[in-house]
C-alpha cells in the first residue's frame, strides 16, 4: 500500500494566516492527489483534484500543487470557515489502492 | 441536483454482515465516466476507502478488507450496496457514499451513516 503522511497533525492559526499543509507518499503517485476539508459532523468536501486543480464553487484562496512524493495545500488568507481538518489522498494505479493521510487539524489561535 | 443517501441498520453483531445501501438521485448511476464508492471513519479517527463500482458492476477494494467486502449496483434502482462480513467493533464506523469522478476524488459524498458493532 502506499502510505500517505501528512505534517503537521495539528495547527494553530489566526484569520488572515497563509497556511500551508504537506502531505508526502511513501512512492511516487505522480499527480494523482486530492485535498478534502472535514467540519465536525459533516461529511468531506472535494477541495483540490489531481493535485492542483481547484473544485468548482471552492474559494480561490485554496491551492495545491506538488508531484512526485511531496505535496502541499495552502489557503492564502484564513477565513473563520476555514477551520476544520483536512485529509489528502492518493488514487494512483489501475485500479487505484486509495489512501488517506491521517488528517491536519487546523485551530483558531 | 445530485444526491447520495446511504440507508441501512445502525446497529450489527459482531460476527455478523453489515448491509448498506446508496440511493442516488439527479443523475444516472450508469453514467459513464463516474465510478460509486464506500468510505468509512470510525469515531474521532481518520478516513479509510473501502472500495468503489462501476455501472457495469466492476468493483475493486481496499486490499485490508477485500475478504470480507462485496460492494454491487442495481441500476434499475440506481443503487448501489455494501456488505461487509464477520464485523467486529473495530468496524464501527460512519459509513459514506460517494461518486468517484476519472481522477478516483470524491467530489459528491452522502450525509453518512453511523454503524455501531455490539452485541
């Protein structure tokens, strides 16, 4: 399987922040990579597809990019709705194995 | 507009089959270009991918529980289902639904369901 670590587990941050999430896989998953957000008790929202592309009705202050191994999320300006957790996954190969990383929690400081 | 609803018992033995299923609703479960899939997350824990279908009814699984899942589809009820055998507590979990679109991201997702395994 591949495994997909995400850093940091949890982060503290204020309205107006850039923040930046990493997520890494244990091989290379070329660009097959999503971003989620998580509010408590809500199912997962599609962010970011194929590691850059940005979901239809997703604010534009989000942003993936990466390929290879190594990934990052950023969200340009915090918004106060931005606090939530978010997953990345990988779908590489046919058919794909999917993964999940353990999840970033992103507090309010 | 699109809808995914999982339905299904909310409590399971342990030993026995948990059975759920996806009613989807604003567009065609045979659709071409979409597959449909099951992900889980126990309580206060991460995200786990079960498997996912396509209308023809080819499926492919999570290799940790592939023993032990069957994920079908009933077009004509554009459903799709999950069984999940000889469950354990470690299977309790809320149970989602998704459509699954070229790149495998899930970019529509059922409300959830909450499984519990006891006796």
């Amino acid at each position: 399987d591949i495994q997909m670590t995400q850093s940091p587990s949890s982060l503290s941050a204020s309205v107006g922040d850039r923040v930046t999430i990493t997520c890494r896989a244990s091989q290379s998953i070329r660009n097959y990579l999503n971003w989620y957000q998580q509010k408590p008790q809500k199912a997962p929202q599609l962010l970011i597809y194929a590691a850059s592309s940005l979901q239809s009705g997703v604010p534009s202050r989000f942003s993936g990019s990466g390929s290879g191994t190594d990934f990052t999320l950023t969200i340009s300006s915090l918004q106060p709705e931005d606090f939530a957790t978010y997953y990345c996954q990988q779908s590489y190969g046919t058919p794909p194995s999917i993964t999940f990383g353990q999840g970033t929690r992103l507090e309010i400081k | 507009q699109l809808q995914l609803q999982e339905s299904g018992p909310g409590l399971v033995k342990p030993s026995e089959t948990l059975s759920l299923t996806c009613t989807v609703s604003g567009i065609s479960i045979s659709s071409s270009n979409y597959y449909w899939g099951w992900i889980r997350q126990p309580p206060g824990k991460g995200l786990e991918w079960i498997g996912s279908i396509y209308y023809s009814g080819s499926a492919y699984y999570n290799p940790s529980l592939k023993s032990r899942v069957t994920i079908s589809v009933d077009t004509s009820k554009n459903q799709f289902s999950l069984k999940l055998r000889s469950v354990t507590a470690a299977d309790t979990a809320v149970y989602y639904c998704t459509r699954e679109e070229v790149s495998s991201a899930s970019d529509y997702w059922g409300q959830g369901t909450l499984v519990t395994v006891s006796s």
